[in-house]
C-alpha cells in the first residue's frame, strides 16, 4: 500500500512538473515578447531555460536535502538521455540534417562544455583515488562562466541576424505573463520537492540507490517535454528546433542546472557515480559530434547505433 502511494505522489509531481513547465514557457516567452525579443532568442535562450526548470528544481531540492546522487543523476542522466535517446530516436523515425555552422559552432560549444564537465569530475575522482569525488564552488563558477560565454555566442548570431527574424504576437498580456510565471515557479518548487522526496522513498522500499531510480525514473520523466518536442520537429522537417534544443538544453544542464546549485551551496558528495558514468556523458556528445560532422547528416543507422549505446549504459546501471 504504502508504494502505491509513493507512486501515485511521483507522478501526480512528474504531471505537476511537466505542465507548469510547459506553461512557464509561455509565460516567460510572452515577457520576452512584450520586449520586442525575436523568436530566434527566445527559442535559444527562454524555451531552452523552460524546458530545464524541472531539473533546476530538482537539483536545489536534492542538494538542501542532502542528496547529492539525485543532483548528478539529474544532469548526467538528462544529458545521455537527451542525446542518445531523445536525438537518437528522433534520427530513426526521420533522419535529420545538420547545417553546416552547427557542425562548426554549436556543437563544438557543447563539446567543449562537455569536457570542462567530464574534466572537472575526473580531477576530483583521480585526486580522491576512490569511487567518490567532490563537485566544488569553483566547478560551480566553472560552468556558469561556460554558460555565460554561450549566452554571449547566442546573442552575437541573434543580433548578426536580427533582420530577418520576425517579433511574435506575445499569448499573454504582460500582467498576466508576470502573475502566470510567479505561480508556475511556486508549482515547480512544490512538485520537484515532491519527486525528489518520493524518489528518495522508492529508492529505501526497492532497496536500490538513489542513483538508479533517478536515472530510470526521474531522468526520463523530466526529459519527455524535450522528447516529444524534438521527434515532432524532426518529422516536421524541423532540424534547427529538433538540433538546436537538445543542444541548448544539455548546455543549460552543466551551466545553470549543476552550476548555479554548486556556486551557490559549495558543493556536495556523491557516492554513487564512478568514472565510467560519467565518461558516457563525454561518449555521448562525442558521438553527436562525430556523426553529424560526418555528412551533415544524422541518419536512421546513426541514431539506431546511439540507441544501442543508450540501451548499453542502462544495462551497465542495472548490472553495477
């Protein structure tokens, strides 16, 4: 009885999540609009930032609760997930083109975030010589400059193209925009709370880590907004939004939703991840790279072989 009603509060948190969510976008992107900002920045930087409150809330639950593990699982999890799965899945039902700038801007920058990331970890893992490491302010201050510095690439190209990037009708007035976010981001507080708590007591019930059922549960919960939205645009023929928000959000994930956090509490343990765990998160955007540099073109085959590779990190979780 008492599962069944873990259960039943995960998912009416994981409801609660993804709906505010999605509202807050909006929210947020009518503000944006009422500004006169184009659509092209509100894409890069709003719905980007939206689709990654949920793992931002997340994240400074698990941190003031002292769960580190859900903390990383969170960011690690959501990036191999929104790679290798999500753009994986979207490449077998549609391949999907790759402009020639992404392959020479933005996926580089995300490379180059990516190993700052993997790095980072890996100095504390070999420096502590056992399986636990220590994500410090510093790394916090690392990732949130790397953001920065791609907030600042996104608004050089927005204003480089500003002509031909019309100004939206906002869907919202700017009252309501302003009352509609502060509710949503009161929802998003209660309902990450309320996963992260319920994920901690699956976890004691099932007798398994807090790692694992992040992962399986929370991770591939959270990142369905990005899922749906990404094989949509990539049938729709899309590629920029398919591309272009996977991108943008796992950038968001090591820069705001790890950084900030960590900038802010100093850091925290995790006990639970090892190297290999996080050289997967390096494999996948490597592989991201590799593929779409190739022939400017994610294919079915590529995004089966990215599958499988998902497929096998998650058979490592279950077997380690």
């Amino acid at each position: 009885m008492q599962i069944v009603k873990i259960i039943i509060l995960l998912l009416i948190g994981f409801i609660l999540l993804v709906k505010s969510s999605d509202i807050f976008v909006d929210a947020v992107s009518s503000i944006a609009t009422n500004f006169k900002m184009s659509k092209m920045m509100i894409a890069l930087t709003v719905a980007a930032f939206g689709t990654c409150a949920p793992e931002l809330a997340i994240s400074f639950n698990s941190i003031i609760s002292g769960s580190g593990d859900i903390a990383l699982a969170n960011v690690v999890g959501s990036n191999i997930v929104n790679i290798l799965l999500v753009i994986g899945l979207a490449a077998f039902v549609c391949p999907i083109k790759v402009k020639n700038e992404v392959t020479k801007k933005e996926l580089p920058i995300l490379l180059v975030v990516t190993s700052m990331f993997v790095l980072s970890v890996a100095v504390h893992y070999i420096g502590n010589l056992k399986t636990d490491f220590i994500l410090n302010r510093q790394d916090g201050f690392l990732f949130l400059t790397l953001f920065c510095m791609f907030i600042l690439y996104i608004i050089s190209v927005v204003r480089s193209k500003k002509d031909i990037f019309e100004i939206s009708k906002p869907k919202y007035s700017m009252v309501s925009s302003i009352l509609i976010t502060i509710i949503c981001c009161l929802i998003i507080v209660f309902s990450s709370d309320l996963v992260v708590d319920n994920a901690k007591a699956l976890a004691e019930i099932l007798n398994v880590s807090t790692k694992l059922i992040t992962m399986i549960v929370v991770v591939i919960g959270t990142s369905l907004p990005e899922m749906t939205m990404t094989v949509i645009a990539a049938k729709k023929g899309e590629f920029d939004i398919a591309l272009g928000n996977i991108i943008g959000t796992n950038i968001f994930n090591i820069g705001i939703v790890l950084g900030l956090p960590l900038l802010i509490f100093g850091g925290f343990n995790s006990l639970s991840f090892n190297i290999i765990d996080i050289a997967f998160v390096q494999i996948a955007a490597l592989v991201l790279f590799i593929f779409a540099k190739n022939d400017k073109v994610l294919s079915k085959m590529e995004g089966l072989i990215m599958i499988l590779i998902f497929l096998s990190y998650y058979i490592y979780l279950f077997l380690s």
